[in-house]
C-alpha cells in the first residue's frame, strides 16, 4: 500500500495546500481506482471508477464499474478528478480519449500521475524478477506496464496542447518521487502481509510525514511524473457533496448518448437510447459500462404506468408538513416530556411549518394517559402538535395510527425515550428535500445519552455485541440491509408505505416489528441509506438482568417473525433448531451467575473486560435460545421447503385438477423471499386470474407492464392480442430476471401450453438469435429439461457461434439427459421383470 500512497501523495499534498487557503472542497473521481483509492488514505467520500474491483471496495469509496474512456457522468460533474498511475495501463491510441474524458467531467482541475522514462521501466523489472523468483508469479500490473509503452510528459502535454494554447487550462509539471525509493516501497509492500499492514497502518496514523518523505524523496531520476491541470472558464461542480449515494442520481448520465438516468431501486435508466445499468454488485453501486448497458429494440419511450415509487416526492413549496414525527408511546409521561422537549429545542433550527409531531398513546393507564395529553396540550405552542389515544395494542398498532394520522410527506419514526439534537432532525429534512424518489429512505444512529453513565451491558449491546442496535458494521453514505431498519431513527416516504400498502404489523405486540417491516419493505423495493451525523440519544438506563429478559422475549417473537417468513427461518432460529426450554433455562442461570463474576471483578482489572464481553455473548444468546424453544413449542414454525413443494404439486397438476389459487394462498408467506419464489408466487397468482396489483411488486414500472402482458398472454393466445398495442420491455433490469425465472417454473412444472404462450417475449428480452438461444438453454437446464436445453446448444455450436462455456453446458446437458435416458430404460426393465 506504500505504493498507493506514492502516487496519491501528490494529490493529498495539493488538496491540503488549498485547504490551508480556505478553499471549500467537494468530492473527487478517482479514476481507476481500484478498490482503495485516494480515500483509503484520506478518509474522505470518493467516488472510484474501474473497469473491475479486485477485492471489495474500501467504505470510502462510491465504487462503480466504468470504463475510464466514457466515463457515465454529466459535464463538469466533479471539482477534481484524479488519474493516478492509470495511462500506462491504457494502450496509446485510446489515452486522448481518456484524458478528454476527464478533463470533459472536471470542473477545476485534473491530476494525472504516471511512470516514465527508463528508470521507471528498470525499476519494474527488477521488482517483476523479485516477484517472480519468490511468489512464482509477475502481478498484473507489472505485465501491463510491459505491454503498452510508458507516456512521457511530451505526450501528454502535446494532448494538452490545444486546451492550453486557447487559454483554458494552465499546467503545472512536478517530478515524482526517486526511481529507487519507489523500488523499495514496492518491495515492502510486498513483504509478509502482517509486516507490510503494519506499515500501511503506521503511515495512516503519520501520514503527514510521509508526505515530507515523498517531498524529500523527489530528488534524482524520478519514477512517475505529476500533472496538474488548472480549468478555467468551466460552470461550478454538479456534485456539491457525497454523504450518500443518491447523492450521484444528480450527476450519473449515460456513458454512450450521455443523457441523465432515470433511478430505480436496481436499475438506471436511459430515457433515450433506452439502455438500463444494473446494481454492480459485491458493494460496488452500479455497472455502467457501455457494454453493460442492455438497449432495448423498440424506440417508442419507456412506459410509466402510476406504480407505487413510480414518481418523485414532492420537493417545493406544499401546504402541509414536509415531515411528519411519529411516536408511539405507553405508561411513559416523563420519557415522552424530554422527547418533545428536545423536539421543541430543535424547532428553533428549522421553520416551524416544516414538520408536525404526531404522537398516539397506546392505551397508557387514566392516569398517565391524563399526563400525556396534559403534555401534548402545553407543546403545542412550540409544535405542531397532534395527540390521538387508542386501546392498547402494541408499539406496531400504534405507528399505524401515526401513519394514517400523519400529513407529512415524510415519515420519522421516533421511540418515546429518545432525544433529538437540532441539526438530527435538519438532516432527516434535507436528505429527503435532495433526494424525493419515492424508494429512498434514511437511517440515523442511535447513542446511549451520555448523563446515563453506562454500564458494561450497556456498552457491550450497542458495541461489540449489537443486540440493542449495531451500527459497527454500516459504512456512512450506503444502503443498509433490512436487519438494520431500526424504528428509532428511521425516516421513509408516506406515499411509498401507503401505495405498498406495507404497514408495521400488530401481531408483533414487542421487538422485532421494525426488522419485519423492513423486510417487507426491502422486498417492495425500498433502499434506506444510513447519515450517522442524524444522532439521537437513548434515555433507557439498563441492567444485564433486564436484557436477558429481552433476548428471551426477542427469541420467542422470532418464532412469530419466523412463522410469518419461514425463509429466515435458519437466520431467525438457528438451521439446528433451539433446545428443550428446561434445558435452556439451566443454562442461562449458570451463564448469568458467570457474568455477575466477571462484572465484579472487571472494575479493578479492566483486561478482563473481553473475558466479559465472551460471557455477555454468550448469555444472551442462552436466553434467546431459551426464548426460542419456548415459542416454538407453543406453535412450530412451517418449512418453506416444504410450502414450495405443496404449491408446485398444486400447479404443475393435469389442467383439469390445478389449483393455482391453492397455490398462491400457500405461497403467501413467502412472497417476500428470494427471486424464484417471489416468481412463483407471483405466477401462481396470474394463473389464478390476479392482476399486477395483488402480485406484491417492487416499485418498477417494466415489472409491471410485465406481469401484465404475462396475464394477457396466458388467459388467450399471443396471436390473438392486438398487435403494436402492447407497451414494449427490453432488455436488462430486474423484469428481464423475472421473465427468466417464469419460463424455468413454467418448464419444470411441465406447463409447456403456456410456456409457449409467453415465449413471444424472449425476443423483446434477448434480440439477438444467439443471445437468446445461450440465455434459454441456461434456464432449460436449470429446470432440469436438459434435451431442450442440448437441442439449443447443439444449433449454436453447429452454427460455429458456440462460446467455450456454452460446449462446457452442452457436455454436461449429453450426460444428464443420458443418465435420465438409462434411468428411464431401467424403470422399464424392473417394471417388466415385475
């Protein structure tokens, strides 16, 4: 990593240097940054281009696969950006329009940092012979450098050249570090891991003086050169910050026509050239490499049936509350007071009519019931304020109350016991004022409040063991997975709950009804980014007694989460299943005496506190097992294995006797799951004569328009729909997955009428004659219709258009169609002898 700091050091220097001037700097592109970037040295939000990420992307970095050539960003979208050690990665002839391609993007300058001369051609030979002789390998970028001559500072300043003779950019040329010394940072980079992380580490923590080393080491024949490209006359930069990723929807466009993307929850799409870019994957955000870009055939525009999240949340003027304050609330006057006093305080930061409260008490007892509405009464001076009473029947019960009373364009979910800074609520307002798509939502960070004073449990639950909150594991800026929808801080869109018609569920009476709700949400197509600056305070003073209580609770409402979705199941009640409650409850008494130990002695011998923390974990998990077998003795959780199975049975039957109905009221539970089961739930619904509205869709227009096109198809005949009527699909984006996955359930439940039925849309999702034999021989094959799918493969490899993965399915399609063939003959010949 020394070498990373090499040829970023430069840049850091300059960037400090205008920091020192007061100048306000914004986000940088690195581009080709691979997965570190600049900001695994800075700690700064970046975004970080390449054409493939080698190993997860660094948290800093805003990863998206690109290709530096066409880079998928408007017009001075960037105040800098940053082209280190990448043009000798690059073949000649294509280094103009890379370079155009940056200086396109910038707003205000452009480094670039290469290697050159022959010093630099010695220096990584010699480190490729040292690599060679201990590793018995030569790193990938060493044989790149091989393979493309050096840039020289002539080449680059000659491409340069025009720009400068009309006055738009000034240059400014600086020597690198020295040839040697870059060859003993490569070698130490590449010592034992343990010992070149130490000092990666150690030049973090001194990272100032490594910088006056670089300074002190640029003396002599250098390795790399710096440039820095001064712009001149271009508009201010399109992207002011970077805290979370909806911040890039305002500055992505389409690397090939370069028109700005329309975002959905997995796909951006071109409204001209109609291609869509998937989700990257492996935590790199997007995909927009031209290649990527699946274009659809027919030119008529996209579609945009009214579907929930299908618009943006209004962002103007409006002459309700932008924001709406839920909190539920039972037996807790004092808690509920501080709460809106914090919320009256943080008034004051912004305008009053921006947000109301709405608070429901969920059945308190006559006598505290009286003091909150006592309360509500005297807040409602300072805020707006509504105050809404109702039988008690669980925190989930009651934020629905709160939701349909709400008026607020936007949703911030509040507990009773917590307090609110001004400056948490202003950025719950202005994230969702920056980012008004609908399928956006917001997470902020809970603490303990720090006049509590905490107790080892206290520390252990909201660190390292995370069973009251854990954010350790949420990087600032990104999407957090539906196990992190905490209600406590949490904010979405008023309009995406109500159209989804996804409501907190009432059966959940205590814990686990935010996660649920987020799962369903999640699954509708919710995306919930977390701001840890949005930070409220828990007022909840708690022992160890008092959480073992609550992971047993927490254990035997999993067991209802678990019924509800028996998917998680595994996740929620552990694949070996909980033990006998007797048997649990042995346990935890023994691992709670053990904690009452170590929290005694921890006090004067702070070392034991990881000693500690191994008993918390495991009591706690004790007592969610106890919890578990409790639930799962009074009412055992169904396997989803087995619910799938039912359903198939019920559709795959002769014409005469398929009860898709049946099929679709089992699958029911698990219409949230993975893909394929969605898919078949989904299907059995159509089947069963229901529309894309009761079909639990994402909020994607082409999903929609899919299903719909699926139930026309299948209730009659494609040749009888009307032609040039139907609103065209193309490909990419998740309906081209849905679309697959409804031929391999219609090929391996045996439905061959209707998979014929819909085959009509293959060409919309795969134009091409090549591209859609590979793409229906795949899912032949994963349904288990092996002949069909040879019959495919052989006209492909036949043809002469046969890649080596297509001969490699082919071989194995010989042999499992063989196979069932000789089972076949065998079932005969036992049946015979019989």
């Amino acid at each position: 990593m020394l070498n990373w700091l090499s040829r970023y050091g430069f840049v850091i220097q300059s960037r400090n240097r205008l920091r020192r001037r007061r100048r306000l700097l914004r986000p940088i592109l690195d581009v080709g940054s691979g997965p570190y970037g600049i900001g695994f040295w800075t700690g700064e939000p970046f975004v970080g281009v390449d054409l493939n990420f080698e190993a997860a992307p660094h948290p800093a970095n805003f990863a998206l696969l690109a290709d530096a050539a066409a880079l998928p960003f408007a017009d001075a979208a960037f105040e800098e950006v940053v082209l280190a050690d990448l043009l000798e990665h690059v073949p000649p002839e294509r280094r103009p329009a890379v370079l155009s391609e940056a200086l396109r993007v910038a707003a205000r300058r452009v480094y670039i940092t290469f290697p050159t001369g022959e010093a630099a051609r010695r220096a990584d030979r010699i480190f490729a012979d040292y690599h060679r002789r201990v590793f018995g390998t030569v790193p990938g970028w060493v044989s790149e450098h091989e393979a493309h001559p050096l840039p020289t500072p002539e080449e680059v300043a000659a491409l340069l050249s025009p720009l400068k003779a009309g006055g738009q950019v000034k240059l400014k040329i600086v020597p690198g570090e020295n040839a040697r010394f870059h060859l003993l940072l490569t070698l130490a980079d590449h010592l034992p891991a343990g010992f070149s992380k130490a000092l990666s580490e150690g030049a973090k923590a001194d990272l100032s003086d490594w910088l006056r080393v670089f300074r002190a080491a640029a003396v002599g024949t250098p390795y790399r050169v710096n440039f820095v490209v001064e712009l001149s006359g271009r508009p201010e930069p399109l992207l002011k910050k970077l805290s979370a990723e909806p911040d890039l929807f305002a500055v992505l466009a389409c690397p090939v026509c370069r028109c700005g993307l329309i975002p959905e929850p997995e796909t951006l799409r071109c409204p001209r050239c109609r291609r869509a870019y998937r989700r990257g994957g492996q935590g790199v955000l997007w995909d927009l490499r031209p290649a990527a870009g699946m274009q659809a055939p027919d030119p008529r525009p996209i579609p945009t049936p009214a579907v929930p999240g299908a618009v943006r949340c209004p962002d103007g003027p409006a002459p309700r509350p932008f924001l709406s304050v839920v909190i539920a609330t039972y037996n807790r006057p004092a808690d509920l007071e501080r709460c809106l006093d914090s919320l009256a305080a943080a008034a004051g930061g912004v305008r009053r009519r921006q947000f109301e409260v709405v608070v429901v008490d969920d059945g308190s007892d006559p006598a505290e019931a009286a003091e909150n509405r006592r309360l509500a009464a005297s807040y409602r001076r300072q805020l707006q304020l509504r105050f809404i009473r109702q039988a008690h029947r669980g925190p989930a019960a009651a934020r629905n109350r709160g939701i349909r009373a709400a008026r607020g364009h936007v949703l911030l979910f509040l507990n009773d016991d917590v307090t609110v800074p001004p400056e948490s609520l202003k950025a719950h307002i202005e994230f969702h004022r920056e980012h008004p798509e609908l399928w956006v939502g917001m997470l902020g960070r809970v603490e303990w409040a720090p006049e509590l004073g905490q107790a080892p449990i206290m520390d252990y639950v909201m660190g390292a063991g995370g069973h009251q909150f854990d954010f350790k594991k949420l990087a600032p800026g990104r999407e957090v997975d539906f196990w992190h929808f905490y209600g406590t801080c949490l904010s979405v869109k008023r309009r995406f709950v109500l159209e989804t018609g996804e409501l907190f569920d009432p059966d959940f009476l205590a814990l686990w009804d935010d996660i649920e709700w987020g799962y369903r949400l999640s699954a509708r197509g919710l995306k919930v980014y977390y701001r840890p600056e949005a930070v409220v305070f828990h007022h909840h003073r708690v022992d160890t007694d008092y959480y073992v209580r609550r992971q047993r609770l927490a254990g035997r409402t999993a067991v209802v989460f678990a019924r509800k979705h028996p998917e998680l199941a595994p996740r929620l009640l552990g694949a070996g299943g909980a033990p006998a409650p007797d048997a649990a409850e042995a346990g935890v008494e023994a691992l709670r005496a053990q904690a009452g130990l170590l929290e005694r002695a921890v006090g004067e011998n702070p070392e034991l506190k990881p000693v500690l923390e191994d008993a918390y974990g495991r009591l706690l998990a004790a007592a969610y097992r106890q919890g578990a077998a409790e639930g799962l003795k009074e009412c055992p959780v169904p396997s989803a294995g087995e619910l799938i199975r039912r359903a198939e049975n019920a559709v795959a039957a002769e014409a005469a006797t398929r009860r898709p109905e049946a099929a679709f009221r089992l699958l029911k539970p698990l219409k949230y799951g993975p893909p394929e089961v969605r898919v078949l739930y989904r299907l059995a619904g159509v089947l069963a004569g229901r529309g894309p509205g009761e079909l639990c869709l994402p909020p994607v227009p082409g999903l929609y328009v899919l299903w719909r096109r699926l139930a026309q198809a299948l209730r009659s005949p494609a040749a009888d729909l009307p032609a040039g009527t139907q609103p065209a699909l193309g490909p990419g984006g998740p309906e081209a997955d849905e679309y697959a996955w409804a031929l391999y359930w219609l090929l391996k439940l045996g439905l061959f009428e209707e998979f014929e039925r819909v085959f009509f849309l293959a060409g919309e999702f795969w134009p091409g004659d090549r591209e859609r034999a590979r793409a229906l021989a795949r899912i032949a094959a994963r349904a288990g219709r092996w002949e069909a799918a040879a019959a495919l493969l052989e006209e492909l490899k036949t043809s002469g258009k046969a890649a080596e993965e297509d001969l490699e399915l082919l071989s194995r399609a010989y042999i499992e169609f063989g196979l069932a063939e000789a089972d076949g003959i065998l079932q005969k010949v036992a049946h015979a002898n019989a």
